[in-house]
C-alpha cells in the first residue's frame, strides 16, 4: 500500500507540473461498464504439513462497474485515478501441484474483487495509453478448500484506448492484480498465507461528465 501510495503522489506530481503544457488539460469525472476475461487465480509455493505445493483456482469471468476521475489533454501527459467494481465471479474449481496434488469442484463459492488504481496517461488527438498501478482486495463467500480470505497487494495494468468525444471512449486494459490467500477453514489446520497472481484483458466502454 505504501507503494501505490508512494507512485500516485509521483504521478499527481508529473501531472502538476506539466498542467501548463496544455491549456486543455482538465479533471472529467466518469463512469464506465466493462468485462473482464481474467478467470485463473495462481498461488505460488505454499507449505502445508512439511508439502510444498502450488494451487491454481479457476473463476467465472465477469461484469464490472467502474468509477474515474481522469486528468488529461491532447498530446500531453496526464493521469487517471479510479476504481473498479467486479461482478460476483464464482469459484468453479481448484487444482493443486506440487507434493500435495488433487483437485475438486465447488458449488457456492464465489468471490468480489475491488481494484483501486491510478495510471500515467499519454494522450493523442484520440488516442491514448494508460500505465498505472492498483491494489486490489477482495472478499470470499462459501469459502473453498484452503482459500478463506484474501488481502490485497499491488498489480500493475497497461492498455491502449479511443475516445470518440470528450463524453464518450472505448478501452483495452490488461489488468494484472495481486492477491495473497490464507485459509483457517479446515478444522485446526491452517495453510500458510501465499502470494497470488490474476491477470486479463477487460473490455470498457466509458462516459464522462
């Protein structure tokens, strides 16, 4: 957190001190519906009874709700701050690797994810690309085998986008999140806490005010 912290006060910075290279540049505040194709959760190496093994989980893809304050002008830098919002996805199964294999399928399990962000924007007349960082956490429901929480760390996204007018635009973004798991749920016994990795392109369609 300290680090995303510590980059959006860089690039808030970056966008200040370039406001006076175009007399356009503005905040626009906006909102957009998107759809993300990330649908695998990996979890590195883990220790569980003196095994070492690795747990991939795979996800429904999802719909999402996004929240943007966007700072930029043509052919200049600026920044976008914002928020996204993903639809429920359910958890459809696990696989394990390692020492400790197996894999099974789950029925109620499901899982929100909450990703915060900012990027650096390079804007044309039209065009533009935007690389950020984000934290994202989330919140598990039914919890799985050995997954009944998650914290959030820090990703990065980079994309490419088209604006039609100053109200309206289209984005590609490939969202990469990171996510550490822990679980307590299987009697007294407890998996170590492990980093995990989701990535995707999602597909936007925004408006701004």
């Amino acid at each position: 957190m300290r680090a995303f912290l510590f980059i959006l006060f860089i690039l808030f910075s970056v966008s200040a001190h370039a406001e006076g290279e175009s007399s356009e540049r503005k905040w626009r505040f906006g909102g957009g519906l998107y759809h993300s194709f990330a649908d695998t959760l990996t979890f590195g190496e883990a220790q569980f009874n003196n095994m070492t093994y690795k747990s991939k989980y795979k996800l429904e893809r999802a719909w999402g709700l996004q929240l943007e304050a966007d700072y930029t002008a043509p052919r200049a830098w600026g920044v976008q701050v914002g928020l996204m919002i993903d639809g429920q996805r359910k958890i459809e199964s696990m696989e394990n690797s390692g020492a400790m294999t197996g894999s099974a399928r789950f029925t109620n399990s499901a899982i929100d994810l909450r990703t915060l962000y900012v990027s650096a924007v390079y804007k044309w007349e039209h065009f533009y690309i935007p690389l950020g960082m984000n934290v994202t956490g989330g919140i598990i429901s039914n919890p799985p085998v050995a997954l009944s929480s998650v914290t959030g760390g820090v990703g990065a996204q980079l994309g490419f986008g088209w604006e039609f007018s100053p109200h309206v635009g289209i984005e590609a973004l490939l969202r990469a999140m990171s996510l550490r798991g822990k679980s307590t749920n299987d009697g007294p016994n407890t998996y170590e806490s492990r980093a995990g990795f989701m990535s995707g392109w999602q597909f936007s369609l925004k408006a701004y005010f």
